[in-house]
C-alpha cells in the first residue's frame, strides 16, 4: 500500500525565518514519483515541484529547496527567508508506477508566516 | 504550463437537487482526468479515474450511483453530484493528464466548492 505523511500539522514562523516541512512517503514501488503542492486560502493547487524515484539530486528553486532521500523515504521541502505570502497549506503527494497519475496526498501542513 | 478549467467555482444548491461540475482541459487532450473530494481542514482524497470513451473507475466507499462521471470528450470531464445533501458539502478538484506524453505531471482546476443547504 502506498502512504504520504506529513507529520506536521501546523507550522507558525515569523518572516525571514527558514521553514522545513516534513514529508515521509511508503511505496514497495520502484517507480514513483513525488510531488509538492501549495493550496492558499482560494483553494487552488499550486504545483511545485516534481520528482522521480530515479533521480535523487536535491532541487533548488529561489527560495524553495528540496531534499529527497530514498535511504529514509523522505522528500522534505524548504523555504529560506519565508514571507508573509507563503503562508497556505503544502501537500505532499506520490503517484506510483509512471502510467497512473493519480495522486496519493499526505494530510497537508499548514504554514503560517507571521510579519 | 497547461491549463484545466473548472466550472462553477463555487455552487450552492438545495438538499436533493442534482450539480454538475465542468472540467475542461483547455489547451491539451485529456485521455484521462481524475477528480478529487476536499473536506475542510483535510487532504484531498481520490474520488474517480475518468477515461476518455469509457466508464469512470471509483475508488473504494465512492458512490457511482451518486457521483456520476463523464468523460465524453478528450478536452471535457463533468462530476454530477445526485441528490445531493449536506453531507456532500465539500470542495471538488479535477485534474487532468496530457494524452500522448508519458513523462509529464497532472493538472489542477482550481476547484469547485459545493454547499449544499
């Protein structure tokens, strides 16, 4: 059975402060891929980033960071100097196999980015 | 990126009436869209795999009867909640795959919020 878990329901920081959010996936899969995405207030699903089971290189992207590590099945994503805008509910999310596309979500972390 | 739109975003309606809710793949072809239930405060939670030209796959505890899917064309995917009731009262998200590329990520539609009073 596949699993995503985001230990961390709620996160409050002040501005500036880095944040990492915690994501720990279980697959007996091979293949699959992980996802982050960012849901503000409005609902919609912001994709962030995606990765593949193949490709273990940690990612960069401004102020956004992910670390994925297969020895701990973790995919833990962060953000340095955080702002006020960033505050929404991230999910983590894998899709097993490389046909199947239908997303597995943890529960969510809601973060809070205080001025 | 490509774009999934979704209509309404947000719907109100009364206890025993029937909605149904657009997902439209505007800019690509979609052999396959899925769409998702929102609960406030929770995750999203799989509710169906629609094919393009065949029946919707349903996950399990999902009503078919009750949530009706179409997909009748590569670019359209509709939910029909039937009867519905309170209890369905939930935020309803449809993403959708490009046809023909193996190696890319599912779109969101930015979501339909249904109140049923």
């Amino acid at each position: 059975a596949q699993k995503v878990t985001q230990a961390q329901t709620e996160i409050s920081v002040v501005e500036k402060e880095d944040v990492t959010l915690d994501c720990v996936y279980e697959t007996r899969d091979t293949t699959y891929y992980l996802f982050w995405y960012k849901q503000p207030p409005s609902g919609e699903l912001v994709f962030l980033i995606r990765r593949n089971s193949f490709d273990e290189q940690n990612e960069i992207s401004g102020r956004y960071s992910w670390n994925f590590q297969k020895s701990t099945s973790s995919f833990n994503f962060t953000i340095t100097a955080s702002q006020v805008v960033d505050s929404a509910v991230y999910f983590c999310a894998l899709s097993v196999g490389d046909s199947s596309y239908k997303l597995i979500f943890g529960s969510g972390t809601r973060l809070l980015v205080r001025p | 990126g490509a774009v999934v739109s979704q209509h309404p975003s947000r719907v109100i309606c009364k206890s025993g009436t029937s909605v149904k809710i657009e997902c439209r793949s505007l800019d690509f072809q979609a052999t396959t869209m899925f769409w998702y239930r929102q609960f406030p405060k929770q995750s999203l939670m799989l509710m169906a795999t629609s094919n393009e030209g065949s029946k919707a796959t349903y996950e399990q505890g999902v009503e078919k009867d009750k949530f009706l899917i179409n997909h009748a064309s590569l670019t359209l995917s509709t939910l029909t909640v039937t009867s519905a009731h309170p209890e369905d009262s939930s935020f309803y998200i449809c993403s959708a795959r490009w046809a023909g590329a193996k190696n890319t990520e599912a779109f969101f539609g930015q979501g339909t919020r249904l109140t049923v009073v």
